[in-house]
C-alpha cells in the first residue's frame, strides 16, 4: 500500500471520527432529553413495530376470499382418438352474514388497543426520563451544596490552624475540625457518584447512541407547585390513562369478536363454472356450493367470545380501581413531599443557616465553642442535603402522579 494512499485513509478515518463526535449531544435540558427518547429509546421502537403488525391486520381482514379453479383430465391413454375429456371448474366463495367487515371491525379495534398500549408505553419513556433527568439535577446541587460546604469549612481550618501554631487553641481542636471535614468530602463523593449513575440511567433511555458519555445537562432543581384536586385528577385519570382507554378499547373489541363469531355461523355460497370438453363435443356447466351447517354452528366460537367480553368487562371495571388508586397513592406522596419542601424551605433551612451563621461568627472570635461550632455545622449539613433531596423527591412525585393522571400537571 502506498504511502499517499495510507495518508488519504487516515484522512478519511479522522474526518469519520469527526462526524461522530460532532453527532454526539454534550448538553441537554428536559425538552431536548424528551425529544430525544421518543426517537431514540429502543423499548418504545420494539412498541412502535408491534402496534404496526398489529395495524397490518387490517389488510389480511378485509382481503376477499380467492377463487378456487380446478382441472381433470379423464381417458387419456384410450385407443381411441379424441375420447380423452378435459374439465376446468372455476368457483368464488361469495360471504355471507358480513363476515368480512365483521373482521374488519375487529380488526380495527385489536389496533386501537395497541395504539393506547403504544401510548402507555411512550408515558412510561418519558416519566423515566423525567425522573432520571431529575436524578442528575438532585445529585448536581447535593454536589454543588458539598462542595460549599467543604469550601467554607477549609477556610475555618486556616484560621485555626494558623491559630494553633500560635498557640491560641489545642492540636486537638484542629483536628476534630478536620475530621469533620470528611463528612463534607463523603457528601461530595457520594454525589459525584450519584450524579454518574443518573446520567447512565438518563443516557440508557434517552439515547445512548446519540449522548456522550461526559455530557451535562442544562437547567436547576426548582419547586413548581399546582392547584389540581383529586376530582379533577380522577377525571384527568379517566380520561388520559392510555390503560383504562386500551381497557375500554378491549371492550369494544370482544363485542366485535362477538359478532364476528356469529356471522361465521352463516352459510358461505361458492358459485362455480364448468368448461368441459369431450373428444370434439364442448360443453359448459353453473352450480353453487354450501356447507350444510347442521352440528357445527359456531356455537362454541360465539360461547367464547361472549366469556371474553365479561372478562373485558370485569378488567376494565378491575382497571378503573387500580388507576384511581394509583391517583391517590401518588396524590398523597406528592403532598407529604410538598410538606416536607415548604417546611424545610420557610423554617428549618433558614434557622440552620442563621445558627451556622452565628455559631461560626462566634468561634472565628473565641466567643463559642468548639462543640456548638461543630453542632452547628452538621446540623445545617443535614438540612440543606434534606431540602435538597426532598426537591428532588417532589419532582418525582409530581412526575409520578402524571402518570397516574396519564397528563401533563406542571409545564
């Protein structure tokens, strides 16, 4: 191989390399991540080809019977000439009873269930990404939160240690100060891992093709609060939830499997002709084909299908139970979640970081103790970790109550 040819394939190799680093997403908001998932996510594609095989059964319900054409041929090896005879009988089976938009019906309404099947499956992909994208906002402030806090209580730990060379407090109270800083190090720690394993999950169902391993993405964890009541959301549920509408789709589909089973029971006509030729002689023939229906009448298809539709029946009323249930179920951890974020926000937070605050200013000038600075710290610690995760937690919760609703509550 040429040197010229070598340097043209690495050209060729790099610029390849360019286009799929440039096809790479670095940053992405929730929009950009929800976008991405209903293109991307393999579990919604596999849904996407299953309610199109499904739809495809619709051609093969309404697509006419084939003609039937048979031949004989009869003394062909007599002695004779012109004694062999030749047959050809053409026959169309014509349907009776509506047989062939009965199963256009029911065909239809078997691909209205996989159409809200489809749309429960798309719900599930975005509730995922929402809650991972969330995930990762969580873990990026519990990061952010740590490492102010580290911060701050590094620079307390100048000041002590340039006191203890002075003299002007013990080693040993430096040392728990510096003790103390592995808390703030392990809340770091923890979080930066905490931020890696929601951006894989976030990457897993957003797109894994598409997003970089080192991608960020864009926006802040915020409280958004709304005013929906539970008989609002239970008509939100009754009216959105794609399980209570494939439920009621399925409903439809047995009654039309019920009279699909019944036109079967009809009789089908098969009208035929008949050209015949014997030695010189040619003739033609008419006549019609019926199945005497007199022990099979369908009756066990048409006792089946009547099963089938109480069974529908007694799951959709089954389904109705459950998503109102899941409503409330999600309704009551969005508002123990709400509770704890109010009151972490308008009460403890602000008195933590008063006492912080004032413990620190105090020790910095002698006039606190270490025990009480250390108290301090910790105890604003825990609460700023616990506002910060329970923001997350009622973000969740309100994305798990739209599923429930099977809506969108907060834009």
């Amino acid at each position: 191989m040429s040197k010229t040819l070598m340097i043209a394939l690495y050209l060729v190799a790099l610029a390849a390399v360019d286009v799929n680093a440039q096809d790479h997403i670095t940053s992405l908001s929730l929009e950009e991540a929800i976008s991405l998932a209903m293109r991307e996510n393999f579990t919604l594609r596999a849904a996407q080809f299953d309610y199109q095989a499904t739809r495809a059964s619709e051609i093969t319900a309404g697509l006419i019977p084939n003609p039937a054409v048979s031949y004989m041929a009869e003394q062909l090896g007599e002695p004779e000439k012109n004694k062999d005879q030749h047959s050809v009988t053409i026959g169309q089976t014509i349907e009776t009873g509506g047989k062939r938009q009965r199963r256009l019906e029911s065909a239809r309404a078997a691909t209205r269930v996989a159409g809200h099947v489809l749309a429960g499956v798309q719900q599930q992909i975005v509730f995922q990404t929402k809650k991972f994208y969330t995930d990762v906002l969580t873990a990026k402030a519990a990061v952010d939160l740590a490492d102010q806090n580290l911060k701050s209580l590094g620079e307390i730990e100048q000041i002590q240690r340039l006191r203890a060379t002075k003299g002007d407090i013990s080693e040993l109270e430096l040392l728990r100060i510096q003790v103390q800083q592995f808390a703030f190090e392990r809340d770091a720690a923890d979080a930066r891992q905490a931020v890696q394993a929601a951006k894989i999950a976030l990457r897993a169902v957003a797109g894994p093709d598409r997003i970089a391993d080192d991608f960020d993405i864009i926006g802040k964890l915020d409280f958004r609060d709304f005013t929906f009541n539970k008989p609002d959301l239970y008509s939100l549920a009754r009216a959105n939830r794609p399980d209570l509408r494939s439920a009621e789709a399925a409903r439809e589909r047995a009654q039309a499997d019920i009279n699909l089973a019944r036109a079967n029971a009809w009789w089908d006509i098969t009208p035929q002709v008949e050209y015949r030729r014997d030695g010189k002689f040619h003739s033609y023939g008419i006549g019609f084909g019926f199945p005497f229906r007199i022990f099979d009448r369908n009756q066990g298809e048409i006792a089946r299908t009547l099963a089938d539709r109480r069974r529908a029946d007694a799951t959709y009323q089954a389904t109705v139970v459950q998503a109102l249930s899941e409503v409330d179920t999600a309704l009551a951890a969005m508002l123990t979640e709400r509770q704890k974020v109010t009151a972490l926000r308008d009460n403890y937070l602000p008195k933590a970081q008063r006492a912080r605050e004032t413990v620190e200013f105090a020790y910095k000038r002698g006039g606190a103790s270490l025990i009480d600075f250390l108290d301090a710290q910790r105890s604003y610690r825990e609460t700023s970790l616990e506002y910060v995760r329970s923001l997350g937690n009622y973000s969740s919760s309100v994305y798990q109550l739209e599923l429930a609703v099977g809506g969108t509550l907060i834009k």
